[in-house]
C-alpha cells in the first residue's frame, strides 16, 4: 500500500537500502528531508552525486581520494619508509586522529573471510604487493582484532616475510572483537606503540 505518493515512497525504499537504516528509521529520514529548506535537500543530493562522480582510489594506497596520489601519499611530511596496512578508510581516519603515526598507509577495503566468500584476491592485498621496494622497511599491519582481521594479518605476514620486510602487528590493547574505527586514541596510539613483529 502506498500511502505517502510514489516519490516519497521511492526515497524511503532507497534510504532503507543504506546499512544500519531500517524501514522505520527510512521513513522518519525520509519526512526529514522533505521538511528540510529546498536548497539543503539540493545541498545533501548534489554531496551525493558530487562524493560518487569525484571520488576514486588513490592509485599507491586505495585510499578513498579526489586527487591522485591522495593527501597523505603526496605529502612531504610523511616517513616513506613504514606503511600501515588497514582494512578501511574509517580505520586509516581513526590513527589519523591519534597524531602519532607519520608513515604511508594502504588500505585493504576489507579482510578475508572465506565464509563470506571474500579471498585474497577480493581485497587490495596485490596493490600492496607490488607498492612495496628496497625503501619499505617495516609494514604495520593494523587490520581488525577480529578472525577476519587476524586471518588477513596471518596472511599478509606469510606473503611479505620471504621478501625481507620487517611485518608487524598492532598490539592486544586493542579489545578483541572490534572495529578499530569506535576505539579511543589513547588505545590506538597504545596499540601501534606495542606492535610486536609477526
Ligand atoms: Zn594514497
């Protein structure tokens, strides 16, 4: 039943599809926005088009970026010799936010866990192959202290070792079983501070 006219109803159907958003919360988004001022609701569409039309992987790190090399792999002030590896751009913004980190990093866009049917191949494990040269000495590899994650470093560690590179983890201050990205500063910079090699 249609109770609120076809477009009203379209923009529900379409904001239930967002993670987290259920239909309940969709409708309540949806009134939302229609209450909204007419150049807000412009505002929030053209963010939309305008976030999906320019953004595209940084082509050293997959990091979400306008620009490529993105800001932090075109920055001067970076150490080039350490990369953090990360499943997410919200974990890569969480050591950020820390201040204490000043090497590259490389984003994953995810972990393997082959009961999703997500492989190594599914995630930007061979971008960070073939980054890697002689002026990499060490890869931190800070991906989620969860199986994934844990599955995905064990990984990673076993590919990189026969090349000579120093492969480190993020240490157990991190609680087991969460997403880097709701965790404190103090517990970030804590855990890369006490990373121990793999
Ligand atoms: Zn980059």
């Amino acid at each position: 039943m249609n109770y609120y006219g076809e477009s009203v109803a379209k923009l529900i159907e379409h904001l239930s599809r967002l993670p987290g958003i259920g239909g309940k919360s969709a409708q309540r988004l949806a009134f939302h926005i229609i209450n909204m001022p007419k150049e807000e609701a412009e505002a929030l569409a053209e963010s939309i088009t305008k976030a999906k039309n320019e953004v595209k992987y940084c082509s050293v790190c997959c990091n979400l970026t306008d620009s490529d090399p993105c800001a932090v792999c075109s920055s001067a002030k970076r150490r080039r010799d350490t990369i953090m590896v990360v499943e997410n751009p919200r974990d890569m913004a969480a050591y950020e936010k820390t201040k204490g980190y000043d090497g590259l990093y490389h984003i994953l866009h995810g972990a393997i866990a082959m009961t999703k049917g997500i492989g190594p191949e599914d995630i930007k494990i061979r971008e960070l192959v073939n980054r890697l040269d002689e002026s990499v000495k060490e890869v931190i590899i800070a991906t989620n202290p969860t199986v994934e994650g844990d599955v995905t470093a064990v990984y990673i560690s076993k590919l990189l070792k026969p090349l000579g590179i120093k492969v480190t983890r993020i240490a157990n201050g991190v609680p087991v079983g969460s997403d880097l990205e709701y965790i404190d500063e103090v517990t970030l910079s804590r855990a890369l501070e006490g990373r121990s090699e793999m």
